[in-house]
C-alpha cells in the first residue's frame, strides 16, 4: 500500500482481522439521479470498466499563486505541503516552549511566534453593553446529537455505525459526499467514513473508541482503493491525518497559554496553511485525481477556512485556537487590535474569493462542500449559527439590504498582499442575480420545472435554506425552539431532496442560498459579529471534547 506519512503504528491503515466489517454499507437515493457535469453519472462507475468519472475539466482563469503552489496536485506535492504546514504550526507553538525553558532557568520571555490580540475599545464597549442586557452567546456545543429517526429512515443510515448519525457528521462530512457522488454506492459509503478525519478535531475519538477502526478500514478499503481516484484520496486522508493529529498535540500542550492569542503568517503559508486546515484533502485528491483544476480545487479548499472560521471569530479570540483565518491577517495581527472596520474588510475578501466558486463553478467537488458549510452550522448542534446571526444584527451594518449589495469576486493573491493584508481589490462579478428573496435566478430556475410538486419543493427547499433564516434573523427575537425548528426543517428537506435524487437540483439552489449569506443578505457577516459575545467559557480550553 502507498503511504506518504509516518503514520503511528495504532493508526496504520489495515483492517483487523478480528474486527467485524464495519464498510457493510451503501449510500444511494431511493431514486436513481440524474447524469450531472459533462454527463458524468452521479456514480461514475456505472455502465463503464475503466476510466469512469475522471475526463479533461476546465482550467479556469486566475488562481495564479494557488497554481504555484499546488502544480499538477501530485500526492507527493501534497504531502510535501502536509509537512511545510506542520512546520509552520510547530514553530508558532515552539515559541512558547522557549519562553516556558527560559523562565525555567531564570531568563527572561524569548521572543514570540504568537501575537498577543484584543478587541478595540469600541468593541470592547459594545461587549459589555450586550452582556449587561443579557444578550451572551453559549460556548460551542459538542455536536453529538443523533439525526432524527424521520432523517436516518430518509438516507437508509439507521444502522450505520454510530459515528456517522450524528447531525454533525450527516450533515457535514456525510451529506457533502451525497452532493458530490461516487464510482459506486458501496464506495460513496466508504469515502463518508474516509472523510470522519475531520472529526478528529472535533474530540469524536474520544466519544466514539470505534472511531479509529472505521478510519482504518474505509482508508485500507481494497474495492474502493482499486476505483478511480480512490487510491488518492485515501492516501490524502493519511497526509491530513498527520497533520491534524500534529497540531492537535500542540493544542492539548500549551492550551492554557494562547488565550487572545493569534499566529502572524504571509499569503503563500497561509494558503498552505489552510488547505491543510480543511481536514478534508481526501476530496481534494480526488478532484484533481479525476482531472478539475488542481489550482480551483485548492482555492476552494482554502476557502473552506474562512467558511468555518467567520462564525468563530469572537470564539477564538477566548479560547485557545491560534488558527482563524480572519484573525491570522496581517490586517489584525499587525495592530493586535480587532476591530470593526479592519474584520468587514477582511469579510468583504473572503467573500470575494469564494464567489465564483458559488455561482460559475457551482457544479465542482469542492464548491459543493464549501457550500454544506452554510447550512451545517444551522444543522449541527455545534455552532448555534442564527443565535449568533441575530446577537450581531446591530453590528452587522449591511444586513437585510440585499438588493443595494455590489456581487463581486477575486482570486486570493488579488485581495490580499503578499503579507497577508487586504487590498481592497475586487471586481465585478458576471451574471448576477437581482439580490431580492428570491431572486431573479432562483424564480426562474423554479419555473423552468414543468411538474408542480416539484416546483414546491424547491420553493421549501429556498425558503429553508434562506428566507426561513433570513425571517427569524430580521425578527431580532431569540428563541431556541425556533432554532432547533428550522435546522431540523433543513435537515429533512436536503434528506428528502436526497433521497428523491435530485442532487444537482439541491445543490444549485444551495450555493446560491450560500452565495446571498456572503455577499446579498451577508447572514454570515451578522454571524461573525455575533461571535463576539461569546460568554468565555471555553477560555484557556479546546473548542472539542475533552477527555
């Protein structure tokens, strides 16, 4: 077998001779769906030998510095990547060990990799003044409630094992491979539980001991090692693997002393950085393994970053993460103040990265996982993402004025300098929509169904996935029963749309939902501010399970 990591030996990829089969499953729709980009079946493998789902895609415009550092996506050049981004995170933290063995000795602090980090005094004042009325924003939740029985019987998952029903990991790593496809439904089921890597940071080990093993025998899986693009991506779950389980250890070191702490980094590491921060490299291998840009696909990884970070912002500040992707520009590490004019800015160029991944790109692997981002935190009893949204509606200047929002993109290295600080460059982006809700691209790709019912669901679909939302958010009344009202409505319309097959239906409809949280109704930018009022909790701890 390939490997390109120094795995530890309780982690080498064998399955168990004594360990029963924990692979015995498939994920498909009740009904058969449709042949999506370039008439690829959504299983691929389907009516072809060999060859099946990889073809010459488009290489798009742009992504130039994304395209110096990635290349052809070769295994080798990601694993070389695995290695720069450990480094750069082990040296961040190496400098808290100085500091640690010089006071030791009786010496004085040694220089630091980190930067110390506060919020302005305007900030600081609006703080006090929401908690004095009570408006406080619980700690992050642990993310283990189990799906509905109405979901898992929807998605045929009622038995699979107890690691992949969680809401955070059905709606996460789960429904991201339902959007995206497979060579075939065994091997969709077995690339849902390669991709549980991500929940290593999320403490899912230590609630789940079975964990470990299904890792173990999705990335050994001979039947789906042997599919097209199967053999990368799970050589990339190992690369991401390394560097998670790394910069964990670090974590769980020194989580007492990087509270208000951030690591400084330059545009080039902080693409590096990121793309490993996806925990999610496997699907990236794949892509490129199956012929999508390898210089998109990268950027949309690195996009993911931001996608989760925007609504942890104020959390991280308290808790001891020395990795948001706000928070690392220089536009904030410079001053070590974060401040309301310096964050939009930084909102408004990740915003921009992601656009044409939303809306020109739509149908890609990897946007298509960006965009589960969105809806995950409604969904998965984790991020409280529309509590967040309506404590920082006041903040959050732009909101609600959708039709009066310029749409407009650019790629990483055009929004920010080569030290990591916002240009302020964007450019207009094509073919936009009319920024109402709906809007004039969702009304008309509606309509062009002739079948009613059809046309009602996706009608419901909308509105769950962006006026629903947007209404309670507009309301300003905070009310957890609502809350948990709307992400279980979300939660089973994507599983019905699932398990109707109307894949590329759902996911269009979702990445322009996503599109409008950006850049239209800026739902996500209300949500960062909303983080600010994070009631410290977590302070000095990890924002995962501990032991």
């Amino acid at each position: 077998m390939d490997c390109y990591v120094d795995s530890p030996k309780q982690e080498q990829s064998s399955v168990r001779s004594d360990s029963p089969n924990l692979l015995d499953h498939q994920i498909a729709p009740a009904i058969s769906p449709k042949s999506t980009l370039q008439n690829i079946p959504y299983f691929w493998g389907k009516g072809s030998d060999e060859g099946a789902g990889t073809s010459s895609f488009p290489i798009h415009r742009g992504y130039v510095e994304a395209s110096s550092i990635i290349g052809d996506g070769n295994l080798g050049t990601m694993a070389k990547l695995g290695t720069q981004a450990l480094q750069y995170v082990n040296e961040a933290f190496s400098h808290l060990s100085s500091t640690r063995a010089s006071t030791a000795n009786g010496q004085g602090p040694a220089g630091s990799g980190l930067t110390s980090i506060r919020l302005s005094p305007s900030l600081q004042k609006w703080r006090q003044d929401q908690f004095a009325l009570g408006r406080i924003l619980p700690a992050k939740g642990p993310g283990l409630t189990r799906a509905s029985p109405t979901v898992l019987t929807l998605l045929g998952a009622e038995d699979w094992p107890r690691p992949l029903l969680t809401n955070d990991a059905l709606f996460g790593s789960g429904m991201a491979n339902m959007f995206i496809g497979a060579y075939d439904p065994a091997t969709l089921f077995s690339n849902y539980c390669t991709d549980m890597a991500f929940y290593y940071e999320h403490g899912y080990h230590k609630v789940f001991p079975e964990l470990g093993e299904l890792l173990r025998q999705s990335v050994a899986d001979e039947q789906a090692r042997r599919t097209p693009a199967g053999r990368e991506r799970r050589i990339a779950v190992e690369i991401g693997l390394r560097y998670i389980r790394g910069k964990i250890a670090l974590e769980e070191e020194f989580k007492g002393a990087v509270a208000y702490k951030m690591a400084p980094m330059d545009r080039r590491t902080a693409q590096v950085v990121f793309l490993l921060e996806s925990s999610l490299m496997s699907m990236g291998a794949e892509a490129i393994a199956r012929g999508f840009d390898p210089a998109a696909t990268m950027s949309d990884l690195v996009f993911s970053s931001p996608g989760t970070d925007v609504v942890d912002v104020g959390s991280d500040i308290l808790n001891s993460e020395v990795l948001n992707s706000f928070l690392n520009t220089t536009d904030i590490t410079g001053s070590g103040i974060v401040s309301e004019e310096a964050l939009r800015r930084v909102y408004d160029a990740y915003a921009h990265t992601g656009a044409r991944m939303l809306t020109e790109r739509w149908s890609e692997p990897i946007g298509r996982m960006c965009a589960i981002l969105f809806c995950w935190h409604i969904q998965n009893d984790r991020h409280m993402f529309l509590r967040r949204a309506v404590l920082g509606r006041e903040k959050a200047k732009r909101f609600g004025r959708t039709e009066e929002q310029p749409q407009r993109e650019g790629d990483f290295d055009e929004v920010f300098d080569e030290s990591f600080h916002t240009t302020g460059f964007s450019r207009p982006l094509k073919d936009t929509c009319n920024g109402m809700d709906p809007c004039d691209q969702v009304e008309r790709c509606i309509s062009s169904f002739r079948d009613n019912a059809k046309k009602d669901s996706l009608t419901h679909l909308w509105w769950c996935l962006s006026t629903g939302p947007l209404k309670y958010v507009e309301l300003g009344v905070l009310s957890k029963a609502r809350e948990d009202e709307l992400g279980e409505m979300s939660r089973l319309a994507m599983a019905s749309f699932y398990s109707k097959g109307l894949i590329d239906e759902m996911t269009w409809l979702l990445l322009h939902a996503v599109h409008h949280a950006w850049q239209i109704n800026r739902l996500f930018e209300t949500a960062m501010f909303g983080s600010l009022l994070d009631n410290g909790e977590l302070k000095g701890k990890l924002d995962r399970i501990d032991d």
